[in-house]
C-alpha cells in the first residue's frame, strides 16, 4: 500500500527467494526489496547483481546483525533495513536509494570500528620497525632531536623516517600520523 501511494514506480512481482533470481531476470527491475526467508544470501546475491548488475537490491531483516553488513555492501546491496520500519518509512527509504544514496539504518559502528581498524592495521604492516618506534616516540610528543638522540640517528634521517611514515600512511603532518596510530589501538598492536 505505502508504493501504491508513491507518484513513480510500480510494483511488478512479489517472488519467495527460491525463485529470485528467475524473476529478477525476467522482469529486470530497477528495485529488490527482498527480505531474505533463508539465512545464507550471498550467493543469492552474488547471483543477482551478475544477472541484473543495474538493479538495486535492498535487504529487509528481522535482526540487523545477522549479516555481515560490509560483505553485503562488497556484493552490491544499496539498502539494509530493519524489519520494524513502517511500510511508509520502507517507500521512503526506497525513494532516497534510487535517488542515488546507499541506506543502512542498523547500528553498525561497532562493525564499522573493526573495519577501520583493519584498514589501518594493514596501513602500518607497511611500516618498518624502525618508522614504529619513530611514530611510538612521535606520538609521546617528542621532538625530531629527541628521537634522533633516543634512536642514535642524525635529525636528518629522523625526517626522512617522518616523510616515509606519512607517505605510507597516507597523511599530510604529525598529528594527522598520531592520531591514526592512537585510534588504530595504539602501539599495543604494534609490538613496540
């Protein structure tokens, strides 16, 4: 009823999961809202967006941490809804997806948290034992002559470190460097 109500769209079939797939090719539509009635979807997924890679699929569940929300995002879905929403808030939802946004409304920062601190426990793998305990000491505030007198090193080579660290991390200054090493659960993780 809450699309009937809507000034574009139509909804053009109503299929289980079973039968997906086959629907979906047939009728080639713009939208899935699909509420998945088995608890592997993946490949079902998978499936989908190699036979209709334009269509966007967004998931409805009953439990928002039943899925791997950044698999499902990796795979192509563009909308994770919680089965609670009214069907006003689901057309609605819908309505901000096609118009070009990705919609996730379940808490996902805890998950969010640990793919970040992947994504930056993979940015300092690239650093070498030596640029650790540089950015350790960076981020104890100590100067460049410190560190040079701590590390037996010339100030010059300190900065050389400095410049390679943010190149590989991917920052522009010092604090932009401690900072990332802190959140990325500092040098705990490090073996510094």
């Amino acid at each position: 009823m809450a699309f009937k109500n809507r000034r574009y769209g139509e909804v053009i079939g109503d299929e289980d999961s079973i039968r997906l797939i086959t629907a979906a090719s047939l009728l080639y539509p713009d939208v899935i809202l699909w509420k998945p009635n088995t608890g592997i979807i993946y490949d079902t997924l998978n499936e989908l967006m190699e036979s209709c890679p334009l269509t966007l699929p967004i998931i409805i569940v009953e439990n928002p941490n039943q899925y791997d929300i950044f698999e499902l995002l990796r795979i192509g879905i563009r909308g994770y809804l919680p089965a609670r929403l009214l069907p006003v808030q689901i057309a609605s939802a819908v309505d901000l997806i096609v118009m070009g946004g990705v919609i996730c409304l379940p808490r996902i920062q805890g998950g969010l948290a640990k793919c970040t601190n992947a994504i930056n426990q993979e940015l300092f793998s690239q650093l070498t034992l030596r640029e650790l305990q540089i950015l350790s000491l960076v981020s104890k505030q100590a100067s460049n002559q410190e560190i040079a007198d701590e590390l037996f090193l010339s100030v010059s080579t300190v900065k050389t470190h400095l410049r390679n660290i943010f190149r590989k991390l991917e920052v522009r200054n010092r604090n932009e460097a401690v900072e990332l090493f802190r959140n990325t659960s500092g040098n705990r993780e490090f073996g510094i």
